[in-house]
C-alpha cells in the first residue's frame, strides 16, 4: 500500500494511485496474476489464462486483485512517482522535508474477496452439478431493500442508498434488468448451498430446518474423490440440538467430521452418491 497523505508528485496525476488499471500501465497481467497468484491457481488446478477469461466475464476490474505499493515487486509505474511531506522545527525554524517514492503494483491485500469469486467459478466450471438442484435453494433475487431504488430511470447513480447498493450486492446488470421491468425485483432465484474460498475450503450448508449445520471438504477432496478425507476432516464448536431443532447449551463437538452430528443429514448422502460414487457401499 502507499503511505498515508501521499501526495502525488506531478499534481495531474493526483488521482492516478488509487485504483490499479494494468492496460493504463501497459502491465501483463497474466504476468502479474503467475507471480501473485501462483499459489491460488494451483490450489485450484488452473491457468493464467482461464483466470483472465473468468476475470472478464465476471467484470473484476484490477483494483480487487491489485494495489500500488511503493514496495518494489518487479513491477514499476513511476520513479519519484508521489511524496510524504514532514515538517519539524529545527531551532524554532518551520522546515519542510520531502520524500519521495517510487510506485509499483503488487496484489492487493484484500484480493481474497475477488478472488473467493473467481474460485467459485472454476468450481462451477469443474463440477456444474454442484450448482443445481438438490444443491441449491430458491431465495428471493433481491432483498427487500430493493424496493428502495429511484422509481424513475432520470435518476442518478448517486441517488441509489448505499445501503440498498450494498444489501443486494448490485451489478449494473441487475440495475438494467430492474428499469426495464420493475417486477424482477420480487424474482425468485436458484442460489447454491455452497460456499467456495480462495483458500480452497468449501461449505456445504445442509438445508435443514431445525439445525443449520454445513460440511468442510476442500476443493482437493473435491477433485480427488477423497471421501475419507472429507471424514477425517477435523471440526470443533459444532452445536447440538435437541429433536425440536432448540440448542442444548454448553454442549458442542470436537473431533473427526465423519461422528459430527450432521453426518447422516439426507444431503451428505446425496453429496456422496453423487461426487463420490467409487466410496459409496
């Protein structure tokens, strides 16, 4: 990241280190996405250029996955691109002092959140069927909040509440499909149970309506057909409830996933008969 209260050094470009956009730079980026996201593509058995296609079908602008740094990662913007300004008094005299940076992109420090999103991707790629039914829940496409948007498409982008923004997690997709039918906004939607990571973990929530308990497997798990792995997996601080679906306090399990309390749930079967058939007696 860059220091705080930068300032940039040529003052046209006092906007210009913000927000990273490659194609501004003429960076590579399936360059830069091989050197920062080496590790993620081989958790995910993928490329550069699979990421890249996912990148732009998705719409992820650069800015989720890059950020400038006045830390030397190879990739140069600018020398003497921004400075800090400290001041002191030295024997009861104001100075001013100036220090200069170069600046350089490197990944972003919350990169994970675009990244979680591309993950997914992949995934559904690799295992379309994960993504549908029984797999999958029907939910509103929209929270209610959306019911809040400027009635007239004269409007401003501004005028939205950031809350409705935010809530519904809005695309300008979703922003064009509600002005030219406003009824979408009580749409029902597919949603998957599955909750992919970056880091390779994966939830599968089991849709049960007196427990809400979800199963840990890895994309790994996923790939190899390891269900052993899947039920030696250690869990801890898994609530129990009672037959009414009412949580019995201070009682929780540790241990191996395989004895955890939502092992025999309907939807762990079906998991297993339907990604794991080899495993299934």
């Amino acid at each position: 990241m860059l220091p705080k209260d930068f300032k940039a050094a040529d003052h046209n470009e006092s906007s210009k280190y913000y927000f990273v956009d490659l194609d501004k730079h003429g960076l590579p980026r399936k360059e830069l996405l091989n050197k920062f996201f080496s590790e993620f593509m081989n958790t995910f058995i993928t490329n550069a250029d699979e990421v890249e296609e996912i990148i732009k079908l998705k719409g992820i602008t650069d800015r989720h996955l890059f950020e400038y740094t006045t830390f030397d990662t190879g990739y140069l913007v600018k020398e003497d691109a921004i400075y800090t300004v400290k001041y002191e008094y030295v024997h009861g005299t104001r100075k001013e002092t100036l220090t200069y940076f170069n600046v350089y992109v490197g990944k972003n420090s919350y990169a994970d959140l675009a990244l979680n999103t591309i993950a997914e991707a992949i995934v559904m790629r690799r295992f379309p069927t994960l993504f549908a039914a029984p797999f999958v829940t029907i939910e509103r496409r929209f929270k209610e909040s959306i019911h809040d948007m400027p009635k007239s498409i004269n409007a401003k982008i501004s005028d939205i509440d950031h809350m409705v923004l935010f809530d519904n997690d809005l695309r300008i997709k979703d922003i064009l499909d509600i002005y030219r039918d406003f009824s979408c906004m009580d749409e029902m939607a597919y949603k998957p149970l599955v909750d992919v990571y970056a880091s390779g973990d994966m939830y599968l929530t089991l849709d049960n309506k007196k427990a809400s308990y979800s199963i840990n497997f890895t994309f790994n798990d996923l790939f190899n057909g390891a269900w052993g792995s899947i039920e030696e997996h250690y869990v801890f601080s898994i609530c129990y409830y009672d037959e009414d679906g009412n949580l019995i306090p201070k009682k929780w399990f540790n241990g191996k996933q395989k004895d955890a309390p939502y092992f025999n749930y309907p939807l762990v079967e079906e998991f297993k008969k339907t990604f794991f058939k080899a495993n299934v007696n």
